[in-house]
C-alpha cells in the first residue's frame, strides 16, 4: 500500500516542494502554496501505477430515472433543497455566529432516525441541554467529540444522516497544518465527501464565515460540496432566511423563512405572519402592501413611509430594508414627475418585519407609501401596489404579476395596483389619494 505523506504545492504555477518557505521559489508567489497529501510511488522511484481506470459511457446510454429524496420533514428546507435530502448529498451551512445553524440542524436530527453528530466546538454537555430546550426526543441520535476526521470515519456506521459541526475544527494526522488551515479544510472535506458518496449518507457540515461575510476557508470548499445555504437574518429579530447558494439536486431561486422563538426554529408556510401588521379596516397614512417574489413563492410585505418637515440645510433620506440610492431615486421621480416638494421634507421609509426588499416590484409601493404620508391620507388596506418605476414616471409590468396578483387576492387584497391599471406614478397618486 503507498505511504501517504505531505508537500507543498503552489496553488498558481504548481510547483511543488517538501518545506514551507512562505513564498513560491518558482513564480515568487507569497501564501501560495499549500499543504497537500501525497503517496510514494508503488514500484520505481519515479512511477506511479494507477489504481482504476475510468470508462467513457454514452450520455444516451444513461438511464435519467428521478432522483430519490428523503425528506426533512422540515417544510423550509425541504423548499430549499429542492424536495428533499438525495441520498450521498453533501450539504454545506453557513452563516454568522449565533444565527442558528447548529439549532436547525439539531432540530433536524431530531426528525431523521439515526444520526451521527459529530461536534468539535461544542461538548456533549452543551448539546444535550440545547437538546432539551429545543424539546428533542430522538433517542437514536449519537453524539461524538472528535476533530480527527480519520477517526470520525472509523466511528461512523451506516446512520440515515451524518452532522458536521464544524469542518473547520478537524484535522488529519497526514498533514502537518493546523486546524482550519487550507490544505487542512480541504482535505478534511474530501474525505467526508468520499464518505458520504461511498456510503449513500446525506452528509451536513457547518462552515465558518469571515469578517467580510463569505465562507472561511479555501474556495474550492464550496465547490466540493454539493449544496451551499446560507443562513442570515438580525440577531435583535426573530426572523431567519435560509437561502440556496449552490444546488446540484434542485433549484437556487428558493428561499425558506424561520421564526426564532424559545423552542428553536419555526417553518413559516405562512410569511405574512411576519410581515404584515394589523392596520385595521381604515388603515393608516404612509403604509402600502406590496408583493415580492421570493424564488417561486409571493410574498406580501408592507411599505411603511413617515414624511416630517425639515429644520436641516439637507433633508434626511433613511430607508431600511429598502436600497438608498433606489429611494433616492424614487423621490426625485415623486419631486419632478408628481409635483411633490420632497426637498423640504425628511423621508423615512422601512419594510415591516426586517425583510430586506431587492427588487424593483416595490417601486409604486414605495411612491404610494410616501405619497400617502406626504398628503395625511390612508390607501385602502385592500390594496396591494405592484410595479417598477421608470425616471418618466412611467409604470413597468415585473416578473411573474399575475401570479403575485392571484396571491394578493387569495389573501384578501382584492385591489391591485399595477401597470394595468395606472400607466404613470402621478395617475396612480391621483386616482387613489384625491
């Protein structure tokens, strides 16, 4: 059997040496080269044999039966992946500290049978208490503190799902990094990934994430792994958004929505829990609902807009979960194309629940909402406002209305607002704030 052993190779010209020097001897790269596992020749000093040889099939020739999927029993993740776990699937989480990776994933142990969780940040202490926070009942989960993934793969005997937490804890004996460290990262990953393909076993990791916001560590992490979500929302709200960023076995348009409470992470089938309030019958001056689209799914979401006059030389502009400069520009449409003097003005505009609006669908949403603050005068709470603006003021058809329509209605909003309706902002201001 060949003796593995390590080197550095240089991750830009390749060049390969046995001791680290920090900088490539070759193309003068600094930080380039990295730690990577090797084996010594089976005969020959120089010879290596190939262990298989791989044959060449026809595409036509390959029988394009439907996937299998296990599913979750989790309804937002399974949206998220597409249906379901695909037997072998390697699924990578990240997100910022706290945010509840290793609560989601417990939760979700909790519904799969047998599971092997393997921790190497917390104790096994720590994760029963959370266990019986969360109300976890699953006798069949094993837990295992291990960071020696060679060990953990001795361990580990054909359980329904196996948990990671986190691939940038472990390390292999065969390379000389620290934990954490690329080559390490790396290697650790592919040896789980060959688990996890071997033995037909859905496979989780968590990864950390950087200052910047991105996945720690190495690239090619997020390309070894078959599916990458991202979990993010505000620490001070309840709200948690799980998002695909890769998907090999199903669509990366798909969003799944979670409530944090004190019993770990609650499904909302229903979003508009969130982020809809109660205005009553009458409604109120400066609110507007909108409908974004969220992968396939309409979401309804409310447009607050609170309009004061100013006592400063430059008037306040503050938006919150909408993009400034978008606002910026909308204002500057309601200033010349409706008449409105916004520059005495300081403008606030927020959406309800701390979802983060990044489409332009909300553009007449947003224009109706100052509008209404501007004049003191409430639009129908039945109303649902759907479309771009455009710098004539003119309103645009977006993606997918009529099926956010049809939400609308199916909820009770039985007066929609779009491009159909009103062809210019100042018409649509007219017609529902004369």
């Amino acid at each position: 059997m060949a003796k593995a052993h390590s080197q550095y190779v240089c991750q830009q010209c390749g060049y390969a040496q046995v001791g680290w020097a920090g900088k490539c001897p070759n193309c003068g790269s600094w930080g380039s080269l990295v730690e990577t596992v090797t084996s010594e020749p089976r005969s020959g000093k120089n010879k290596t044999t190939r262990l298989s040889a791989a044959k060449p099939v026809n595409l036509s020739s390959i029988s394009s039966s439907k996937t299998a999927r296990i599913s979750t029993r989790i309804s937002e993740l399974d949206r998220v992946l597409g249906g379901g776990l695909v037997p072998g699937q390697v699924i990578l989480i990240a997100g910022e500290p706290g945010i509840g990776k290793s609560t989601l994933l417990l939760q979700l142990a909790d519904k799969l049978g047998k599971v092997f969780y393997v921790s190497g940040e917390e104790s096994a202490g720590q994760i029963a208490l959370r266990g019986r926070r969360l109300g976890i009942k699953n006798k069949a989960v094993q837990l295992l503190e291990e960071t020696d993934v060679d060990a953990v793969i001795e361990t580990i005997d054909q359980p329904t799902a196996v948990i990671i937490d986190s691939i940038q804890t472990f390390y292999t004996n065969d390379l000389t990094g620290l934990p954490g460290s690329v080559g390490q990262v790396r290697e650790c990953a592919s040896r789980l990934l060959r688990l996890a393909k071997q033995r037909n076993i859905p496979l989780f990791m968590v990864g950390h994430v950087t200052k910047e916001g991105t996945v720690a560590g190495p690239a090619v992490l997020a390309h070894i792994v078959d599916t990458v979500l991202w979990f993010e929302g505000e620490k001070s709200l309840s709200l948690r958004l799980l998002r695909a960023v890769k998907n090999r076995f199903g669509p990366t348009d798909e969003v799944g929505i979670f409530s944090m409470e004190e019993k770990g992470l609650i499904p909302q089938d229903n979003a508009e829990k969130i982020f809809l309030s109660k205005k009553g019958k009458t409604g109120i001056p400066g609110s507007v609902i909108s409908s974004i689209l969220n992968g396939t799914r309409p979401m309804l979401v409310e447009i607050q807009s609170l309009v004061v006059p100013t006592k400063m030389a430059f008037p306040k502009r503050t938006a919150q979960g909408v993009d400034a400069r978008r606002l910026e520009m909308l204002l500057a449409v309601l200033i010349r194309r409706v008449g409105m003097p916004l520059y005495e003005y300081d403008v606030f505009v927020n959406v309800a629940g701390g979802i983060s609006v990044r489409e332009p669908a909300c553009d007449l949403a947003i224009c109706l909402s100052i509008a209404s603050a501007f004049y003191d005068k409430a639009v129908s709470p039945k109303v649902v406002a759907v479309g771009e603006v455009g710098l004539l003021g003119e309103v645009r058809e977006v993606v997918a209305e009529a099926k956010r329509v049809r939400e609308a209605r199916r909820l009770g909003f039985g007066l929609p607002v779009t491009q159909a309706k009103y062809k210019y902002v100042s018409q649509a201001v007219k017609g529902l704030l004369a």
